[in-house]
C-alpha cells in the first residue's frame, strides 16, 4: 500500500504542477493583451494631450491679443459661475472668478425642450483628468487669469497672462494656497511669483510631476496602510494586481511607488538563455527565459522590441540587448521584460564582438524622477606592434552621449562570452584564461584580478562563470575536483574566499536524478581535456547555478544543495551548446 500512495502522491504532483504551468500561462497571456491595451491607450491620451494644450495655449494667445473684446464678451455673459480660494496667508480675501463661455454650454435631450446638464470644454475637462485640477477664468486688471485649485489638498494658484511692453506675452504664476502640499511642495511651488513665456513647457512639466507624482507621497506614504503591505510584494505579484483597478493601477505604476518598494528584496526569477555563437548569424537565434521559481522554460521574452536582439547583461530588472547583424544602424536596447518598456540608443562603433555592461543602481540613483543608468562597451584592441588592450566607451542616459575613455588595459586575453557582471560600481567580464576583466565606471579605471586557482591547478581546463551574490562578485568553478563557489574580497589584490567547495561524488549523491550516473568516473577517465565537453557553468546569481551537464540543463541551489532537471539543451536552440546566459530578477522599473 506504501508504494501504491507513493505513486498516488507522485501523480498528485505531476498533474499539480502541470495544472500551475497552464494557469501561469494563461495569467500571463491575460497580463500580455492587457499591457498592450494600455500601452495603446496611453500612447492615444499623450497624442491628445500634446495636441490639445498645444491648441489651448494658442487660443489663449489669440484671446490675449484681442483682449478688450474678450473682456467684452466675458461681460455680457450672465450665466457664468463665481468661486472663490482661500489666501495663503490665511486671510478673508478671496478672488471671484468666471468661467467661459465654452465652459458651460448646455446640452439638450433629445425631444426634449428641458436642460439635460452642462458640459465643460476640452481644456477643462483634459486639466482635470490628467491633473485633477478645477480650473476657471477671473477678470484681474483686464487681464486673463486662470485659476486652478486641487480639490483633494487644497493647493491652488493663479496663472495671469500679461503682455510686456515690447509686445510679448508672458505667464505670471502666484501659489494661493499650498495647505496639504506645504510638506512636500518644492521651492519653486512657494515662490510668491514666477514669470515664464507660455511657449515653455518646463512649468507644466514640473507641475505635472509634483501634482501627478509627488502628490502620492501624501496618499500613499510609508506610512498607509495600503501602500505598506503592497510594497512588501515581489514585483511579480504586483504586476498582476495592477489588473485589480485603476486606482492600483495608477499607484504600482507610480515612480514614488516603485522606488519604496524597490527596497524590498526581489528573489532571482530565473535565465534568460540564448542559443548559439555570438559571432555567426544573430537573426537565428533563440531566446528563452527559463525560470527557477516554478522550474519551466518560455519563448518570446523580448517580442515586444521594435527588432531582434542579442544579450548583453542585466542589472536590477533592466536588461541589455544590442541590435542584431548586419545593421546599417546598430542601437543599445535598455528594457525591462516586465513592464515591456524600452528605451534605445544609437551606437555607431558597435560591432558584433562588442561586450556591454549595463550600469543601474537604484540606490545611488533613485527612480523616483528619472530612471538613470550607464553603459560601459568594452572591446579588444589587436596591434602588430605592441601588446593588445581593452579600450573602454562610456555612455550616460543623463547627457545622452557616448564619450571614449582614456583607460586602456593591457592584456593579451580575449572574453570569455558576451556575459558582464555589474556590482558595486565596477563592470567584471570573465577572459578565456580565467582572469576577470574589471571597470570603475566612477573613477575609470581598469585591473585584471587573478583567478583563485591557476590552469595548471586542474588536469583538465575546468568550466567557469561569473555572477553576483549579496552584493559581491563570485566565481563558480566546476572540474573532476568537484564544485566551487569562491567570493571576491578584494579585488586588487585578488583576494578569494572559498564559499562552497563539493566533489562529484558527493553532488551525486545528493542528487540521484543526475544523469548519466558515475558521472565523476566517466569525467576521470575520458581522454578528453575540457570539462566543458561533460559539465559547463551557464550562469549564476544569488546562490543558485545553471549548468549543463552533457545533454541536460540542470539548476543548482547552492543553500538547499539540490538540483533540478530544466530541460534537454536541444529543446533551447540547435546551437545551444555555446549560449550567452543572463540571470534576471524582476523588477517594476520604469524607463518612460
């Protein structure tokens, strides 16, 4: 009866797991169609938005040139509202005001001779959805003034259209209240006046930002209760519940949002894989996201990239990819897979055997305003004359340029792959002969770091990969000794600590689902010189290993000591054998 529950329970958990796949499918399809809708609707409602203000502002230049009519009219208009805003400093004075005409145009039901409601104009109503502002017009010194108050706070201000005497019109802006804002509201919000020409857009960009953005510091700080417990999330769970309402919605996408709940710690999601050498034909090659929390593999990760891509690295949820080969005009893609936002960048010195590593540090730079990130592409330098060097290029989104460093370094080795590793400050590549290739992007400067044992060490050359863990950078080492993890102490003076160090022998043990068994045996016995030929090291991050061992692609956890079965490596591509491996942790960053 023991081996009949024994079988029971096994089945119970294959078709468990099988039922789990087919529901994360299907959530994930759901959350595909409903990003691409509201990736169409926002770019429609920025499309209005531009042409609309852009409309308004000349209406209101044309009323400002013929402004004793306009007064005029607004005169003889008798059906028009009057409000009134509270005084920053607190007094009885009030300003009444009236709204236009367009503003309150009456609409009729059909057949029917009584009034059905009013109506407010584009500009009004478009004010009032995208910032949540009342507006209306007041009659001050046969000027146009327009008032605008934020219900929910309170804050309100006046923007009075004046004309200079050469001529030239200019926006006169005064803070009325600030009251729930006055906690948050930056400099320029409690100045007593601020003249701009109403053909600058800076001010409504920075309003935009603090009513928008920093608004939700008051609604949705540290402190609520709603925020609390969402930002506790993965940034998996919350990109689903963004489908909850538009309320969560608005907030999960909020850049105030997104950089709190960044500082929670995200698990690693899994590998982003791709099939064959980095040199030979780009458009063939596959890409496959192969996740370790429910071990399973996708297709189609980066689908949504205006061309097909090679990768480069990751960092933070952000991923680098180049443009594929032949290109009349190679670009950088920065993208985040969750979000399915992208930015690119023009790269005229690309090449197909150029590395790049991505620099992002949420921390050093918070995304609150702006998400800001560097590029470091690093490339070998042959001379008949002197000894070979990396030359390095520097990128920054902040002043959109690529600038040449000075740094050169001297080295004869080549990279190893197309894999970086960013950690702390400094982008680390692994060379064939087992050295890493380090970059201070902050001081520009360059090192080799030994590795911890020489190829003379093995027997055989052994399998080797970089990757980051708890903020350090390690090297995972797999010969006919057995496995190592080391981490980098020091990295001038190529000081390694040992972390893990287990034989073949016992890793069988601990895992009989290997295959074939007495693997250790074989690797000892055959004539064969590279370990990669039986085991190589695919990737690593936080502890967990994506190795392949002869005909099979395993994930090994480093704490638990345990390895799972993925895939047959033929099921990633034809030419799988010498992929590039990415690790990926999911993240909410925006990039727009």
């Amino acid at each position: 009866m023991e081996s009949l529950y024994a079988k029971l329970y096994k089945k119970y958990n294959e078709l468990k797991k099988e039922k789990e796949s087919e529901f994360d499918k299907l959530s994930q399809d759901q959350e595909n169609m409903f990003m691409n809708y509201m990736t169409a609707a926002d770019e429609m409602i920025q499309y209005l938005k531009n042409k609309k203000l852009s409309d308004e502002l000349a209406r209101f230049q044309g009323l400002e040139r013929n402004g004793n009519s306009h007064h005029e009219h607004l005169e003889r208009n008798t059906d028009q509202q009057t409000n009134s805003f509270d005084n920053s400093q607190g007094g009885d004075a009030s300003v009444k005001t009236q709204q236009p005409t367009c503003c309150t145009r009456k609409i009729y039901s059909p057949g029917s001779s009584e009034r059905a409601g009013s109506i407010n104009c584009v500009f009004q109503d478009l004010f009032e959805q995208v910032h949540g502002l009342n507006l209306s017009v007041a009659n001050q010194n046969d000027e146009l003034c327009v008032m605008a108050q934020h219900p929910s706070s309170g804050y309100s201000f006046s923007l009075t259209l004046t004309t200079k005497p050469s001529g030239e019109t200019e926006f006169v802006y005064r803070v009325i209240s600030l009251r729930m804002m006055e906690r948050i509201a930056p400099g320029w919000m409690r100045e007593e006046a601020i003249i701009f020409n109403p053909n600058h857009l800076l001010f409504f960009h920075q309003l935009e930002s603090v009513v928008s953005g920093k608004m939700k510091q008051v609604w949705f700080s540290s402190d609520d209760i709603t925020t609390n417990i969402l930002s506790r999330l993965s940034a998996k769970e919350l990109n689903r519940l963004k489908l909850v309402s538009k309320e969560w919605q608005n907030l999960i996408s909020d850049r105030t949002f997104i950089n709190f709940q960044l500082n929670t710690e995200e698990q690693m999601s899994g590998f982003f894989f791709q099939e064959g050498l980095f040199w030979v034909d780009d458009h063939s090659k596959k890409i496959s996201f192969i996740s370790t929390e429910v071990i399973s593999v996708r297709q189609g990760a980066f689908g949504f990239l205006p061309e097909n891509v090679v990768i480069m690295s990751s960092t933070n949820g952000l991923v680098c990819c180049r443009s594929c080969f032949p290109t009349s005009l190679p670009k950088v893609h920065i993208c985040n897979p969750l979000n399915r936002q992208w930015i690119s960048v023009p790269y005229g010195d690309l090449l197909p055997v150029t590395n790049i590593a991505l620099a992002f540090d949420h921390v050093k730079n918070p995304v609150d305003v702006s998400t800001n990130f560097k590029l470091v592409a690093v490339r070998h330098v042959f001379s008949e004359e002197i000894e070979s060097w990396f030359s390095f290029d520097i990128y920054s989104s902040v002043t959109g340029l690529w600038i040449r460093s000075s740094e050169k370094c001297l080295c004869n080795e080549d990279l190893a792959n197309m894999k970086a590793v960013f950690v702390g400050g400094i982008a680390y590549w692994l060379t064939e002969k087992s050295t890493v290739l380090m970059f201070d992007l902050e001081n520009e400067l360059s090192w080799l770091i030994s590795a911890p044992l020489p190829l003379e060490h093995f027997r055989k050359t052994p399998a080797m990969c970089i990757g980051e863990s708890k903020g350090k950078l390690c090297l995972v080492i797999v010969s006919e000794d057995g496995l190592q993890l080391w981490i980098l102490e020091d990295h001038f003076a190529s000081q390694w600590q040992l972390n893990v160090a287990l034989s073949l022998d016992l890793l069988e043990e601990e895992n009989p689902n290997l295959k074939p068994r007495n693997l250790s045996l074989e690797i000892r016995s055959a004539s064969t010189t590279e370990m990669v030929t039986w085991i190589d090291a695919l990737g690593f991050k936080d502890g967990v290993m994506l190795v392949r061992i002869l005909g099979d692609v395993y994930s090994y956890r480093f704490e638990s000591r345990k390895m799972n079965r993925v895939c047959e490596i033929k099921a990633l591509g034809s030419k799988a054998f010498f992929p590039t491996v990415i690790p990926y942790s999911m993240t909410l960053v925006p990039l727009l």
